[in-house]
C-alpha cells in the first residue's frame, strides 16, 4: 500500500510543479471572446473576473483569483484591455468587476470584499435554492454549511409565515444561507439562525410581530468583535454599551485579534461592544482618543473617560479580561487628554 501512495505523491509532486511552471508564465489564464460567448452559450455557472490586468485596481485580485481558481471548477478571466469590445458588450463599466453566471442564463454581481474567503462562500450560497428544504435529520449538519445559517421551523398552514421568511431568504441569500423544516413537535414556528464564528445560536418564536424576523437577523448577524465600517459606524453611537476599540493598520492583525478576543467579548457583550478600526479608513479616531498606531482602550460610555490598554504590553484574551476588570474596579487612570486640557483635569 504504501508503494501506491509513494507513486502518488511522486505524480503528485511532479503535478504540482509543472502547475507551478505554467502559474507564471500566465498568472490569469484569461480567455478570448469566443471562449466567453461559447461557454455563456452551455449555460452552466460560471464565475467571471473581468480586469484590466495592468491598472492597480484589478492587481490586488489576481492573487485572490488564483485561489478562487483552485476551488471553483467554473472560473473565467477577461482581459478587458485586449479584448475591451467583449466587455463593453457584456456592459462593464469599471474595472474589475465579479460575476457569477448561474445555469438558469441569471447573472449575480458580486459586491463584497474581493478577497477569495468571501467570494467563495458567496458562490455556494448562489448554487444553493434560495432556502433549502431540510430533512429533520440534515438539520445539525445544514447548520454548518456557512457562517450565517438561518433554518426556520414552519407548518405548512402558516402560510403567512412561510412567504415572509422566503422574501427575507430572497434579499438576503447572497450574505447567509437559509433553510426550512417542519417543527419538531407541535409547537408553534419558530425560527433558529445560527452564527458559527462566534459558535452562537439565536431563536426567534414570536413571528408574528412585526419586523420579528429582522431583529432576529440584525441580531444574529451582528458579530461578537465589529469591524468598524462606514455601514455600521451610527451602531456605535446608539447602543447602549462602552466601545472597546483595537487599532491596526493590518487586516491579518485585526483578524487574529478577532480571533483571540472573541471569548473576552462573548463574556461581556452585555455592557461592552467590541470593535476593530482599520486606522488606514479612519485616520482621525485613534488620535481623538489619545492613541497611536496599533493598540486598545476602552471608553466608559457614562463619562466619556478614555482607558488605554498599557502600550507594549502583550496583548492575550486574558490580558484584555484583565484590562477590563481592572478598569471596572476603578484600578486603572483614565487617559488625561492632555492636549485638550479641560474636563479630565477638573476631576482630578
Ligand atoms: C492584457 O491585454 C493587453 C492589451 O492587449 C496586453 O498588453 C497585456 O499584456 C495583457 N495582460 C496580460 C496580463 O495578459
């Protein structure tokens, strides 16, 4: 047996380099015009990267398209530069564009970040019915299949019901995934969405209220640690809890911040709200808050006070629960705001 595996391996190896070879000599592997109209012609899915190779905008992509190609069977890339007619056609306006050309002849923009850990997700999601009819039996694995999975439990009677959870799947089917079941047992509908990065699980049964279904996705959707976007920035000025930022100029970092902090703020979600701020986006905030480059505080939405994570210290979820209980017992002095002078010092 191991004589078949070490063949394998060997073809495998050679495999892999001569894909290595290929890669570089045509890191797009773009197809003409004829190629595009023939396979929009079988009407099978397929996802389309149309780039100006050479601009800095459709740059970035091409090593998030190289990934995207090792996943999905179905990719195509355009070279618009050469071939700009076929793109004005397919009515391309700025470049790159993503789309994905379903069987059915429909085609789906795709307007998420363009990174290979979204858009692959985004795809099955598109594959997938609109909600998905589940067994009782496929339920817990179903609720897996992405990070977002919604699975409501209606009878057949609640027609009401049933047609308002298909028109949110409708709107909503290129973020999450949905799905629906009969109950269990003879209870009333209810419906589970669950959020598997942050392993939280939220149950809605009081459908019929209005705007139930909503609140329970807002709800559900709204992670653990916020990134702080233009979209969602108004959040932080109207809940009811103390902010706990983390500046960094790095997306590798944020996210293994994320990660790490995750169960810090599970534990305390019910008076601080977690975020990350691309200091990048938002030049500005973290002098405003007496911070520079990357670190953490945390301000007492009460008086306003500003805490500072102490700089050069090691950031761990248990040095943060630290931070934060320290700071709860009073035990840690509030950044003074020393170029503004004014209330801070008063208080001392
Ligand atoms: C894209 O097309 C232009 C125009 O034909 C060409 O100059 C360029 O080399 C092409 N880019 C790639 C990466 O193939």
């Amino acid at each position: 047996m191991w004589v078949r595996t070490g063949v394998v391996g060997f073809l495998g190896a050679a495999l892999l380099a001569a894909q290595v070879a290929s890669a570089s000599s045509s890191d797009w592997q773009f197809i003409d015009g004829d190629a595009f109209t023939q396979r929009l012609a079988k009407q099978e899915p397929m996802l389309v990267a149309f780039v100006a190779p050479e601009d800095d905008l459709s740059k970035p992509l091409l090593p998030e398209w190289k990934k995207l190609r090792k996943e999905l069977p179905y990719t195509a890339a355009l070279n618009c530069t050469s071939i700009p007619a076929v793109c004005r056609e397919a009515q391309v306006s700025s470049l790159p564009v993503i789309r994905l050309y379903q069987a059915d002849g429909s085609m789906v923009r795709y307007r998420g970040p363009r990174r290979a850990a979204a858009i692959a997700p985004f795809i099955k999601r598109m594959v997938r019915p609109i909600v998905t009819e589940l067994a009782a039996h496929e339920q817990s694995t179903f609720a897996k299949v992405d990070d977002i999975v919604i699975v409501a439990q209606l009878w057949e009677e609640d027609e009401a019901l049933t047609e308002h959870f298909l028109h949110v799947a409708e709107e909503y089917r290129d973020r999450y995934t949905f799905g629906i079941t009969s109950p269990q047992s003879s209870a009333s509908g209810t419906v589970v969405c669950r959020n598997n990065p942050d392993d939280m699980e939220h149950t809605m049964s009081d459908l019929d209220r209005v705007g139930a279904l909503e609140e329970l996705l807002e709800k559900c959707t709204t992670p653990l640690v916020m990134p702080l976007t233009r979209r969602n920035e108004l959040v932080f000025n109207t809940i009811a809890k103390s902010p706990v930022y983390y500046f960094s100029d790095d997306e590798a970092d944020r996210q293994a911040y994320t990660n790490m902090v995750r169960p810090v703020a599970k534990a305390f979600s019910e008076y601080l709200l977690f975020a990350t701020v691309d200091i990048d986006e938002y030049p500005l905030m973290a002098p405003t808050l007496g911070m520079q480059g990357r670190g953490l505080c945390l301000q007492n939405l009460h008086n306003g006070q500003i805490f500072h994570f102490p700089a050069g210290s090691a950031l761990s979820a248990q040095a943060v629960q630290n931070f934060i209980v320290a700071v709860s017992e009073g035990k840690v002095q509030p950044w003074t705001g020393a170029a503004e002078g004014g209330r801070s010092h008063d208080e001392l």
